[in-house]
C-alpha cells in the first residue's frame, strides 16, 4: 500500500494498492439470438401473465421478482439459443 501526496488544495491522499490474485473465469451465460425470437407470443403470453400480478401494497421487489419470473418463464419457451440448445 502506497499513499501518495495531496491532490490539489484537498487534505485527502490518494492510497494505492497492488494484489496478486488470479480470476477464475465463470461460465458464460448462452448467447441468445433476437433476430429468431417469436415475439409476438412473447408479448401476449406475458400480457396474459403479467395481469395477474398483484401490485397494489406490495414491496416493488417482491412485484419486480414475479415480474421477471413470468417473463423469463416464456422467455425461455419462445426464444430459439443458437445450434437448438
């Protein structure tokens, strides 16, 4: 750890470190191709869907989680990943 002189008129100092570490890589998600996706069942069975979320006095992360739930869901079922993966 290094720390370095003022910046400026500041009375705060810079503070340098250096780690050593390695990264190991995750998998990657699928790549997906948009270009194929059937978004017009897409759309209406998330309209169908989403009508059923209750709203109204819920946490919005609670109502955000059914949200992607529903849309990954058919996601999912319509959307073609390359080589029919």
């Amino acid at each position: 750890m290094e720390v370095g002189e003022q910046l400026g008129g500041s009375d705060h100092r810079p503070v340098c470190l250096t780690m050593q570490y390695s990264v190991e890589h995750e998998p990657r998600f699928p790549r997906w191709n948009y270009k194929e996706a059937d978004w017009n069942s897409y759309k209406d069975l998330t309209d169908d869907l989403c009508r059923e979320i209750r709203v109204e006095g819920r946490d919005i992360n609670r109502v955000t989680g059914d949200f992607n739930a529903v849309t990954w869901k058919f996601y999912r079922r319509i959307y073609h990943r390359p080589g029919g993966r």
